[in-house]
C-alpha cells in the first residue's frame, strides 16, 4: 500500500456530533426564519438576493413534498427577473460585478431547467443573458481581469453551461488565450496571474486565483476545446501553485503570494481545500498521474481539519462549514475511489449547529463576513439560506443538485 492510501484509511474525521433529528428540526427553523425575513433581499442574485430564495423553497418544496413552496419558489423567481436589469444593480461585496450577477442567473435557469425545478421557456432570458454577456466580456478580457466575480471568467463559466453555439465556444477560446497571453512566468517554469480588482495581488486558490483559473480550463478541456492548450496551460499553473507549498498542515498554501507561513481559513472561498480541489480537477481531467498525486496528497491534509481549528469562521456556504461540507460532497463524485471525502462531508454537515450561538432572528447563525447585516445573514452565499441548502441535500441525497453555483463549482 502507497504512503499515500495508508494516510487516507487512517481514522481522520471526528465523529459527527448533531443527529438527523436535529439537522432536520433546524431545517424547519431555518425556514421559518427565511420566510418571515424575507423582506431583507432586494437584489435578483442568487448569493444575496431572490434567486438564493427561489433555490431554497425550490429544494424544500422537493424535500417536504408540498407543491405550495413551489409557489413561493415562482414569486421568488418573478421578482428576481424583475431585478434582473442592469438599472437595478447594485455592488454588495468588493468583488462583485454586474456580469457575475447575470451569468449566475443564466446558469441557474439551465441548471434548474435540466433539474425540473422550472417549467417555464426561458430562451428569450438566456439569449438576452448571453448576448451582454459577450459584450461584458470583451472589456474584461482588455483588463486581463480572469475572476470568476469581478472579470471574464463570470462569463466563462456560465459559457461552459450554455449551448455550446459557435459565437460562445468562440468566445471561450478567447478566453483561453487571453489566459495565455496574460500569463506571467515564473522561474520554475510555472505561471501565475496578477487579480486587477484585488489590487494586482497574485491568488492561488479556487476563487480569485491559479486554481480558478484551472478549473475552468479544465471545463474548456472537457469541452474538447484547445485541449492541447488547456493540458499545457493547466501543468504550468499547476507547477507555480505546487511551488508554493509550506511545511504547514493547517496553511500549505499561501492566500495571497508573499504571506508569510500561518494557519489559513479552512473555507470554500480561501485555503488548501479548493487548492487541492483544483489541482486534482487539473491532474484528473488531463491524466496527469503525479498532479492527481500531489493533489491527493493536500487533500489528505485537509481530511485531518476538524472544527476545534477554530479557521472555519461560520456556518455558510461562502466562508463556513456548508462550504467546506459542499466541496468534501464534490470531491467524493470527483474522486469516488476515496470514501474519505463522503465522510468528511458527513463531518461537516454535522458540525453546522455549532455555529449557531448567536441571539438573533437567524437560528443564531452569523455572517463572518458582516455579522450584523440582516441581508448577509439571510442570504445563500453568507447567511441562513445556504445552510439550509446544505442541510436539506444532506437530508435528501436524492434531491436535484444545481452544479456550477458556487465559485464555478
């Protein structure tokens, strides 16, 4: 046996501490709260505004079998189109941007489409959604801005979800050189890119940096779209993260280049997990053997995070334990011959009640990120509405997920 799956079999994950009974009792809180709440949301998006609500009673009126909740679902719906102009947009977060707001519209009318959870022609959105988007795009290719938030790979991403028509897989090969235009050398070999909205800083993880950027390669890649390109462009952005490694287990990677060696945030936004979800994505898709390897091996480190770290700041999808419970899920379908990540799934999920300590409107949960925002607390992306998201597909594997809502993933 490699040293590798002799880590891997060796009891990592603590025993879960909440029951069915009570994810589900807090399930029903949840809704309760989001329901008498609801007046904190104003924008059309799905991290902050009517779509995370239209996604919530979607999934809830699956769960509990009650057709009502899809009504609900449709007036969230409704008033999330109605928002949806630009005229209406608003900046909620430093990276947030008018095309990351229109393209996960777009992708959730695919993505719930193919799901069943609407029923309704939405061709007429999805052509107006993808013609502004081909013209926001082009100015964020200028700026060599690649982030999944604030530049071209908003547009990207939802590209990979739509038709692949000629003018988009055009476009997603503009992209894809425009990457490599962009790219920056390093002397190792590896390359890296520069975050225009963040300062110029370099990232290296799954939302504003290099493992961003190979993800989405890797969906180009799967695409069948300037896969030579792709392979070579995915090795080398590898190789600069991999570069970057520390003799740390609760930080190996940087957030930002040049920090110095400290524990990081355990999260879907930051650390070592979407590094390592990244790099396995890359060395996965284009059979790259020793990345799979390394890969496995940050992974193998993330297995042994529990939530006494105290780097898992909340209980949300964004910076919180249904992040990190979400991804642990995506890296079991990924990767299904460890059974390691279904049990850290498992972990997580469970440990979700134990952010709620606060006094407040919201089952006690509280945004890290602006704790006394009654929208941030509400919201999918930081609040109540993506706990219960979580929650309730724990509840019910069987539910219809929607993939690629949550930082491209």
């Amino acid at each position: 046996m490699s040293m590798m799956n002799e880590l891997l079999v060796k009891e990592q994950v603590p025993v879960s501490t909440a029951t069915q009974a009570e994810l589900s009792y807090l399930l029903t809180r949840i809704e309760a709260s989001v329901s008498s709440n609801i007046a904190h949301l104003e924008n059309s998006t799905l991290s902050s505004g009517w779509l995370g609500a239209c996604l919530f009673y979607c999934q809830y009126a699956q769960y509990t079998g009650n057709d009502l909740y899809f009504e609900k679902a449709k007036t969230y719906l409704d008033k999330a189109l109605e928002r949806a102009d630009y005229k209406f947009y608003k900046r909620v977060y430093p990276t947030d941007s008018y095309d990351a707001n229109i393209a996960g519209l777009g992708t959730f009318l695919l993505k719930s489409a193919e799901q069943g959870y609407l029923n309704f022609d939405a061709s007429s959105w999805l052509e107006h959604i993808e013609g502004t988007l081909h013209l926001l795009c082009k100015n964020k290719l200028e700026q060599a801005d690649f982030s999944i938030f604030s530049g071209a790979l908003a547009t990207g991403n939802f590209l990979l979800s739509a038709p692949g028509s000629a003018p988009n897989q055009q476009l997603l090969a503009e992209i894809v050189e425009s990457i490599e235009r962009h790219a920056i050398p390093d002397p190792s070999g590896g390359i890296y890119w520069t975050s225009p909205r963040l300062h110029n800083k370099v990232y290296l993880g799954i939302s504003h940096g290099s493992c961003m950027i190979i993800s989405f390669l890797c969906g180009v890649f799967e695409r069948g779209l300037l896969k030579d390109k792709c392979q070579a462009l995915i090795g080398q952005a590898a190789a600069f993260v991999l570069k970057c490694k520390r003799n740390n287990p609760k930080g190996l990677f940087p957030h930002v280049l040049g920090e110095g060696v400290q524990d990081t945030q355990f999260s879907l936004c930051y650390g070592d997990l979407g590094v390592g979800y990244g790099l396995l994505k890359g060395g996965l898709a284009t059979g790259n053997e020793d990345l799979v390897a390394e890969a496995r091996e940050v992974l193998g480190k993330c297995l042994e995070r529990t939530y006494e770290d105290g780097l898992t700041y909340d209980g949300s999808m964004t910076y919180g334990a249904s992040g990190v419970a979400y991804l642990f899920r995506k890296l079991s379908k990924l990767d299904p011959a460890e059974a390691k990540y279904q049990q850290a799934y498992q972990y997580w999920i469970h440990q979700i009640p134990r952010y709620a300590t606060g006094d407040n409107e919201f089952c006690g949960f509280q945004s890290f990120f602006k704790p006394e925002s009654g929208l941030f607390n509400l919201s999918y992306g930081w609040g109540i509405i993506g706990i219960g998201v979580a929650v309730m597909q724990f509840l019910n594997e069987d539910l219809p997920t929607i993939e690629g809502i949550n930082h491209g993933i």
